[in-house]
C-alpha cells in the first residue's frame, strides 16, 4: 500500500526528461522533492498524480495505475497544487476554492459554504470569499489555490486509504510566516495518516518539515533519505553547486541550511 514508483521515465521534445525513478512512499509520510531548475521535479510529481503517463516504468497509488484510474476516481484519491496557476476569469475567491469540491458527491450548498469557508481559515484568508481572484496578491493567489487543493483532498484517510496531497513549490510567493504554516498543513496531512509530497526550493523548509528528502538532478533521483543523513554528507552542496554549511543552534528542533554567499567587494570605479 502507498505510493509506488516503479522504474520511472518520461519523455519529452525527444528529451528524456525523467529516467529509471524508484521509490516507495508509506501514508504518514510527507517526502520534500528538492533539486536545481529543471532537474525534473515537477515532471515526477505529475507523473505521480496521474497527470503525465510515463514512457517507461508506472506509479501505482494502492496498487492502482495512477495513469488508468477514471478522473472522478483519482479527484477523491489525489490533489495537486500546481507549480503555477493561471485563471483567465473574474472569478471570486469563494467560487475558485469551490470548484474543489466539484467531484465530491453529496456536498450541498450550506456545506459547501462551509467547507469553503474552513479552507480558507486554514490558509489565513477568512473573510476573502467575495473578493476578486485576480486582484489579490501573488501570495494571497497561492493560499487560495491552496485552500481549493485542501477542499478537494478532504481528511487524509478515507475507508482506511491515505490520500495523496501533491504541492509544486507550494510556498513560493509566500511570506516566512505563511511557509511555515503552508507546510505546518502538510506535515499534519501526513501526521493524519495521509501521503503528502512537497516539491520545495527552500532547504530549511524541506529539511525542517519532511520526514525524507528526494533529491533529482539532471532526471534522475541522485539521493532519498533521511534529512538529516543527507546533511552529512557533500550531496547537497555537489547538486546545487553551492558550499553550504549546516547549523545547529541550541534548542532549535531541526538544522538550518546556510548557503555560502559571494564576497561583495567593492567594485573599482
Ligand atoms: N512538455 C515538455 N516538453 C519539452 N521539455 C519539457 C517539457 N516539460 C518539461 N520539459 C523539460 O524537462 C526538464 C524538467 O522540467 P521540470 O518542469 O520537471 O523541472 P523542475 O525540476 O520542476 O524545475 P523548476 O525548479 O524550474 O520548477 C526541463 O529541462 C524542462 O525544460
Ligand atoms: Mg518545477
């Protein structure tokens, strides 16, 4: 049970994009994706929802192809926020995060009021349901399409089955308060049993609320592990090119990630 990855690859403009991914995910856990710009982190996680049917290899979630279930079906089982959504239309926000709640049966109009009006609580936007999508802040976009992703998914576990919460960069117009509590939600996601997966650029995010770490470059999974195993070693300063060091202040749950930055001399006139 969970979500299998099985002998992964997908293709592209005649580009292998994707090659030979492996791995098991077990329910109550949230797996971060970290990588560089165009390592393939977003192509694996839609491969995992079933939105990109892999040239090679499948993903099963519970034993089912995720490529062969109905839409209906995989709606209940799986929710993605997107790297980056674009809406076309006035819509407000209370009609963007009820469309969330289309392919759940049985929802009338009093809960559906309610259900809107919780996720919205959840992403810290109580009392935006009447206002405009398009003019509210880029950061205030993201929770909203968040709060939409949390009204699909439902609880974590339905008939004893873990659902899966997927997130493309789900923090990344976000203030460092808003991180925190955007993967606060994930990580209680999976607390509840549930499968949750984070594709993070932030390392102290991805360090500090997974329970482990993919990390792809160049279409393939160079490391999955524990966070605080691949701190160890060089493989996250060798991925992204950068020196990094690891530190530990005294009373902090987690390690912080601290990237080495470029001398700024003064430049000669
Ligand atoms: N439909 C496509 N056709 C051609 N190339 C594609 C397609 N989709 C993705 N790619 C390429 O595949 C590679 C991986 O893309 P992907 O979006 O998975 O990267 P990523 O790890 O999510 O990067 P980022 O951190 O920038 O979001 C990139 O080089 C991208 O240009
Ligand atoms: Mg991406």
């Amino acid at each position: 049970m969970g979500l299998a990855i099985e002998g992964v690859g997908v293709t592209a403009g005649g580009r292998t994009i994707l090659q030979n991914v492996t791995a098991r995910i077990a329910p109550g856990t949230l797996v971060a994706v970290i990588g560089p710009n165009g390592a393939g982190k977003s192509t694996l996680v839609k491969a995992m929802s079933g939105e990109r049917r892999p040239a090679v290899g499948r993903v099963r979630l519970h034993g089912d192809d995720v490529s062969a279930l109905a839409p209906a079906e995989l709606a209940m089982q799986r929710a993605v926020l997107p790297q980056a959504t674009s809406i076309a239309f006035p819509f407000t926000v209370f009609e963007i995060v009820g469309l969330g709640l289309r392919q759940r049966a049985g929802v009338d109009a009093a809960m559906r009021r309610l259900e809107v009006r919780r996720a919205l609580a959840a992403v810290d936007l109580e009392g935006f349901g009447e206002r405009l999508y398009q003019r509210l802040s880029g950061g205030e976009q993201q929770r909203v399409q968040l709060a939409r992703v949390l009204c699909q998914i439902g609880k974590p576990v339905a008939d004893d089955r873990a659902k899966l919460l997927i997130l493309d960069e789900p923090t990344s117009s976000l203030d460092v308060r808003h991180q925190i509590a955007v993967l606060s939600i994930a990580r209680r996601f999976a607390d509840e049993g549930g499968l949750a997966v984070a594709v993070l650029h932030d390392l102290n995010l991805a360090v500090g609320f997974s329970d482990r770490l993919m990390v792809l470059e160049g279409g393939r999974l160079v490391a999955d592990g524990k966070p605080e195993e691949l701190l160890e070693g060089p493989m996250l300063a060798e991925t992204f090119g950068t020196r990094m060091v690891v530190i530990k202040p005294p009373g902090w749950a987690r390690p912080a990630v601290l990237p080495d930055l470029p001398r700024l001399d003064p430049q000669p006139r």
